[in-house]
C-alpha cells in the first residue's frame, strides 16, 4: 500500500489485523490480537528506471542506471535479502564502464563467507556450551543461548562468551530471551554500535520480536554503553527517552488496552509472527 514517506513508518490496526487473519488460514490454535508482542512498518522504494521509455512502470526489483552525460553509477530499489545480487551489479555495471582489463575473473560474492561463517557447523553450540561457564552461577552455559550465539554470530560466539567469562556479563538482558549482556559490549568494538537502538533493533532483533521485554532490558543497556563510553549522568538519560520512544512506534499495545501486547509487521510489505 502506498504509504507517507517518513523516518518511523508506524503499522495500522487495520494492517496488523490483516496479518492476524492470514495467520489464522495456516495455524490450528486462535491467534489473538492479545498474543502479539511486536507491530512495526517499513517503506520499501519501488525504483524507476531513468532511462525507460514506459515511465509510468515501476520495479519492485533494483535498477542499475548509468548515466550518459558523467558515467556516473547508481543502484535504486532492491531489498537487504537481495543486497549480494545489488551489489553484483553495481560493480559489474563499473568494471564495464571504467574498462579494467586487468579484471578477468567474474564477481565472487555469490561465494563470499560472512563474517564468522569460517569456522561455524550446526554443532558449533556445543562446542560454545562444553568451553563456557557461566562466571555468576557454576554449571555450563544455557543451551538455548548457546544454540541463539552460535545462529547469531558463527564462530565469533566465543569471542561474546569470553567478553562474558573476563567480565562477568553472562546473564541475560531479560528474562525469556536469549540475549546476553556482553553482546552489548562485542556490538560496541565489533559491529559500530553507537546507540540503545542500534543495539535493540540493528545488532540484535530483541525491539522487533517483544517491545515490553525490550522496555525491561533498556536501562541495563543504556547502563552497560554508558560504561563502556563514559556517559555522564544527562547523556544516560537522553539515550535511554530517545530508545524509549523509538519503542513506542512498535504498536506494542493498543491505545484502549493497555494490557495488550502485539503482533510483528510490516506495512507497504508486511509479514507477521504470533
């Protein structure tokens, strides 16, 4: 649906309910507006080639254009599910246009490891959990975390469980979910994280998968990047109001109903999980 350009899209009832019944074709028990914990929206941009003759037409895939007058390359639309494929593209659109001779082999990325990916095997879990021990409580590590560090960041999950060993930072940011405090510190020094909402929505999906938990593991976090930065007092404090209020844009609960949580979407592309 053709939605307001905005830095926050925010889902509507209508959108959320929309998702609720698609579910309801697919699962046996009643999936309530009650049992969502998590609403949100996104814009996705529906690229014009400049160079079509139809302009009326619009992709729902990304366009490579180069243009006559300087060259000059540009890649519009596409998706993150599709970034590899974009910039394939992009590149092989420059490798033609600059000419390079030099460069004869074709374009690698389809075969690229992520980082982390090196040393990673559906066994890897075990391995985080038989070598870790949880500093605040004697026994191996939870298996469920062991399993979500291991999925989350490869072979780099040991590089989290030591943070947590030499710092004490094991525990979980809240209960129900597998996140652990010394992700916050490995974002920090390994993935740019630079604030509460990096952290809650862009190096981890706790934001978008439960709002009220997120609002129970936001003072810990601003607490623990404030450590490690030296927040002052007014810094902690403006960082945690501004997480806070990008929360609030999740539709976590209705306006009439306070005691609801919510349910995951996505409006223009929508997608829902109970």
């Amino acid at each position: 649906s053709s939605v307001e350009i905005t830095q926050q899209p925010q889902p509507t009832e209508t959108e959320i309910q929309f998702i609720l019944d698609a579910i309801a074709k697919y699962v046996v028990v009643e999936v309530r507006r009650s049992d969502v914990q998590s609403a949100w929206s996104g814009i996705r941009p529906l690229a014009q080639d400049p160079h079509a003759i139809d302009t009326a037409s619009a992709s729902r895939d990304h366009i490579v254009a180069t243009s006559p007058a300087d060259g000059m390359i540009t890649v519009a639309g596409g998706k993150w599910t599709t970034y590899r494929k974009m910039a394939e593209d992009a590149i092989d659109a420059a490798v033609g246009s600059g000419e390079f001779t030099a460069i004869t082999s074709p374009c690698r990325t389809m075969n690229l490891p992520l980082v982390g990916s090196a040393g990673y095997s559906r066994s890897l879990f075990t391995d985080v959990a038989q070598h870790y021990v949880v500093p605040h409580r004697p026994g191996a590590i939870d298996t469920q975390v062991a399993k979500y560090l291991a999925e989350a960041y490869g072979d780099r999950a040991k590089m989290v469980t030591r943070i947590a060993e030499q710092r004490k930072l094991g525990r979980r940011l809240v209960r129900g979910h597998p996140v652990i405090e010394a992700e916050i510190i490995y974002a920090m020094h390994n993935e740019m994280c630079e604030t509460p909402e990096d952290f809650i929505a862009r190096r981890t999906r706790l934001a978008f998968v439960d709002v009220a938990a997120t609002h129970q593991a936001l003072p810990r976090i601003v607490d623990l990047m404030a450590e490690e930065k030296g927040w002052w007092r007014w810094k902690k404090g403006s960082e945690l109001r501004r997480a806070q209020k990008y929360l609030d844009t999740f539709h976590a609960k209705l306006e009439d109903k306070p005691d609801v949580h919510a349910a995951e979407s996505a409006s223009g592309v929508s997608g829902a999980k109970p």
